[in-house]
C-alpha cells in the first residue's frame, strides 16, 4: 500500500505532463592561504556578455546572435532566509524553530524573472508560515507534557539550485520536518523558468516527445525496481502522476545541464528506506526529445554537491573512484573538529583527516575539463564568517591545497570553469559581495576580475539602507561620458560594488550610476573621499563591529 508525506497538494489537470505551480508569476586570484602557490598564470578570459531584456510569445523566445552565443552563462543569485521560533522561558532551548529561504537573481536585467522570483518567494514565506502556526500549538504542547525530553520541532524550506544560466532557471527547496517522530521527513518542490520571459514552464514546453519521455523513465524505473523495492503500483502512480490525475500531488522536475530529471518523494513511489527516487533522461543521445531552447551545455567538468557520509563515485581513467567525507563533533557549534575524507581507487583505500575549526556548511566533488577531482568544503564560523576548504583527490595521497575567504553561501557550484563566490568586505559598510570563479591550476578558485558586487537580497531601494552624504561630494556619473557632478549634501546613495582599493560604485534614487573616487585612510580603517574621512561625509556608514 502506497503511504504519502506531509501534505496534500491538489493535481491540476491541463494536458498530460502540463501541470501548474501554485504560485503567480508575472574577479583576480582569490585571496587565499595555500600551502602550495598558484603555478602559471591565470588565462585571459572574455568579459561577460550582456543580455537585453527579451519580449515576445511563451513559444517564440526571440534571442539576438549575442544571447544565443552565450545562453549557457551563469548567472549570480544569492539567498536569505526568514526565521520564526519559540524558546524554553526557563533554559531558553528551542521548542520549535523555523526557516524559508529565499532567492534572489543579481545584477541588472532579468526583470521578468526577478518578478517571477519575488511572487515565488512570497507565496513559499506564505506557506511556511501558515505551517508554523499549525506547529507551534502542537509544540508547546509536546514540551508541557513531557518537559524532560526537550524535543524541538524543527521545519526549514531549504533552497537548492540546480542551474541558473541566461536560459534555464531550475531549482527545489527541500521542506524539512522533525516533528517528534521515529524520523524526520521531507517532501520537495521544483520550480522551472525561463529565464528571459520570467514564465514558470511546465513539463511540455521543455519535452517535445512526451510519450517517449515518459517511456524511458519508466524502463529506468524498471531497471531499479528490486533494487530501491518499489511498490507493486508504482507504475500506475507514475502515470497518474505524468497525467495530473494522481490526486497526492504534482510530477516534481527540473533542468539540470545534461538533461531532464523526474523526482519521486519517499513513500510516493517506494518506502523511506529507499529514500527518494530520481531518474535522468539525458539530452545526449535524446536530443529530438526535448526543445533545442533548454538542452544544456556539454562539458567534459562538472560538479556535484555532496553532504558528509555520502559517497560519489566518479571514472578516473578507466578506474573507478569513490570519495566520502565527514566531520567529527565539537564541544560547541563553531569548535575546532576534524574532516575526515575516505577515498577508494582501483582496490586502494585512502584516508587523510585534517583539523578545522568552524561549522561545516555545503560540500562538492569538482572535476576539471582534465580530468582533476577537487573535494570543496564550506565552514562557517562565528558572525557568518565562511571559508572553502579544497582538498585535491588526484594524487597517491590526498592532500590541502588551500583556503579560500570566498564561498558558494548559497549559490550554484556544477561547473569548474564558472561560479560565482561571495565574501564579506567593509567599504563604505559591511555586506556580502560576490564574483565569478573558475578552477584554477592548483585546484584553488580564482577570480577572474578585482571588483567586488554588493550582494542585494532587497526587493526595492525602500527596503535597502542608503548611505546619506552630510556635504557636497564629487562623483563619475555613468552617462556614457563619465561626466563629472558634484552632488548636494542629502544625497541617497546605494552601494553597488568596490574594488576595494580606489572606488565604491553607487546607485542613486533615481536610479542613475555613479562613482566615488576613495582612498585608504591614514587612520588604519575606512577611506577617504575628496580628502574627508568617510564618517564626516555620511549620516551613518553601516560596519559590522
């Protein structure tokens, strides 16, 4: 008998395969501490090409020469959550804590799918806490009658990219529970857009070959049926959910760069033992299959996030590998532990344990285009400062190669020659800001440029803080003839980027660019503009203490 997770969605049937959401859519070398240095020098690379903002039908995506040339580009995202919870009043433990996260696209354009992304934010925010109240009762109750036990409930909606390019959007978030029992659960919701027109896609639009498609994912689940136990309906539970007639819920799916991946929950179509069920229908090979729009980029490196104790098992040569790793506990959160990694090659076991301190974040297994396995780690430390720890997994032994003061926090790593990283920085304030990484020869990630973008997780200029200039300052105006101004006391600035040395770019109220022209101050802290020190310009400088 089939058993389902912990909510019921309601199937919309449209077309089989067409289902809707439920949601309204309108760089240099990283600064690092290596124990071997860079060796050569880092390869020029094209500077990022710009892509206008798209009109046209949801079947017509008209993309200029430019836009096609490079519609596999990365584009930057970064991600905040909003927290709820409920303390013990006596030993002040958790009885019940929450998180959403949210995502938001950077830089400038996009705007269709920012929009997107700003309802689908709000609508999961929605949920999570409609949840929450429903929750909280049951809680407090749990923590009332058996005060002892000290059981916290525990519910995230936990955001995962899969890719964001000039193309394709695709992620899910992973709503986590532990609400007290045997175990915890969870359930997961994709998202698909188009990254020009902001329209969140359905199965049909990316697959021109439905009945193939379907076909080749039930052979698959075919080929796993003794192997994850599935249950003896599952195949009817495919196909109602292909037609949208399951009742329990939508067919989960997104676009990874090499093709079509279909998500089966636990309990949906196999027991939790089995964990979830995912098949992939590459575009290699299927390539009449699918629309030619969102066939995804083929490359010899690739990615893949990992979480401590699982095993990835890759082709080295003609030898297959297999890498794990995991984390020893700490006296507290943010105490010094220790990183095991175990790796197995053609037979021969290898083991390497290395101390660090902090609390470990994401994992991945990075191959390059050549063939070189990098194992990156992120561990956070107190005030959310985060490092990226990279082992390199080639050689007899398995050695550090570095560490980074630039992570993922959040954002998409599955290519080695593109990501973006982010690192905290202090000019004209403290915030994030990220730049675009590739692998370079020794495994560490380099920057391929020497500014710095603000990370912006606002929705408008009325939610960011502005830096309020207290007399006349002089500034390049981005008008195309870099003229000159000298703007009024009572300005409203926003910063936008920093090479951290000479200028901080800003945006005005109106919406116009402009440059600051700094210098490092003489006192040891902050900058100079105009040969005024930063605090007598402004109202207020938000730095973190």
């Amino acid at each position: 008998m089939r058993k389902y997770g912990l909510y019921l969605l309601i199937a919309v049937s449209l077309m089989t395969s067409c289902q809707k959401k439920d949601t309204v859519t309108v760089d240099t070398a990283a600064e690092t501490t290596q124990e071997s240095s860079e060796t050569g020098s880092t390869a020029e690379r094209e500077p990022e090409s710009t892509v206008e903002s798209m009109s046209g039908t949801d079947q017509n995506r008209n993309m200029d020469a430019d836009a096609q040339t490079d519609r596999f580009a990365l584009i930057p995202i970064a991600v905040s959550g909003e927290y709820d919870g409920e303390w013990d009043d006596t030993d002040q433990t958790p009885i019940i804590t929450s998180r959403c996260d949210k995502v938001y696209v950077q830089g400038d354009g996009y705007d269709a799918l920012k929009q997107s992304l700003i309802s689908l934010n709000k609508n999961l925010v929605s949920q999570n806490k409609e949840e929450y109240a429903s929750y909280k009762k049951e809680a407090e109750d749990m923590r009332n009658n058996y005060p002892d036990m000290k059981q916290s409930y525990v519910f995230n909606y936990e955001f995962n990219p899969v890719r964001f390019d000039h193309t394709v959007v695709s992620m899910y978030w992973l709503k986590y529970y532990d609400l007290g029992g045997a175990h915890p659960s969870s359930v997961t919701e994709y998202h698909n857009f188009d990254t020009q027109t902001g329209k969140e896609l359905e199965l049909c639009d990316v697959v021109k070959d439905l009945p193939g498609f379907r076909k080749y994912v039930k052979e698959e689940l075919s080929d796993q049926k003794a192997e994850k136990g599935l249950f003896e309906d599952y195949e009817t539970t495919v196909d109602s959910l292909f037609a949208g007639t399951d009742g329990y819920g939508l067919l989960e799916w997104c676009i990874t760069k090499t093709g079509v991946r279909i998500h089966f929950d636990q309990y949906v179509i196999a027991s939790y033992a089995a964990g979830a069920v995912e098949v992939e229908v590459p575009f290699a090979g299927n390539e009449t299959m699918f629309r030619t729009d969102y066939i995804g980029k083929n490359s010899e490196g690739w990615a893949k996030k990992t979480s401590p104790w699982e095993t990835v098992t890759y082709e080295k040569g003609e030898t297959d590998t297999s890498v794990s790793y995991h984390f020893d506990d700490a006296a507290d959160g943010y105490g010094t532990r220790n990183i095991t990694i175990e790796r197995e090659q053609g037979g021969k076991k290898e083991e390497f344990t290395m101390e660090l301190y902090g609390q470990p974040q994401d994992g991945w297994i990075v191959m390059t285009d050549d063939g070189h396995p990098y194992l990156y780690t992120e561990i956070q430390s107190e005030n959310d400062w985060r490092t990226m720890e990279v082992f390199d997994l080639k050689g007899e032994k398995i050695r550090h190669v570095g560490t980074s003061n630039d992570s993922p926090h959040g954002a998409l790593l599955n290519d080695p020659d593109e990501f973006y990283l982010t690192r905290r920085v202090d000019a004209l304030g403290t915030y994030d800001a990220y730049r675009k990484f590739h692998v370079g020869e020794s495994g560490m990630p380099v920057a391929e440029n020497e500014v710095y973008t603000k990370v912006n997780i606002c929705d408008s200029k009325e939610e960011e803080t502005a830096l309020v200039s207290t007399r006349e300052l002089p500034v390049t105006v981005f008008d195309g003839n870099g003229k000159e101004e000298k703007l009024p006391a009572g300005t409203k600035y926003y910063v936008r980027a920093t090479d951290l040395e000479n200028f901080v770019d800003m945006e005005l109220s109106d919406g116009r660019r402009c440059r600051l022209a700094v210098k490092k101050s003489d006192k040891g802290w902050g900058f100079e503009i105009d040969g005024v020190y930063e605090e007598d310009c402004f109202e207020f400088i938000p730095y973190a203490g």
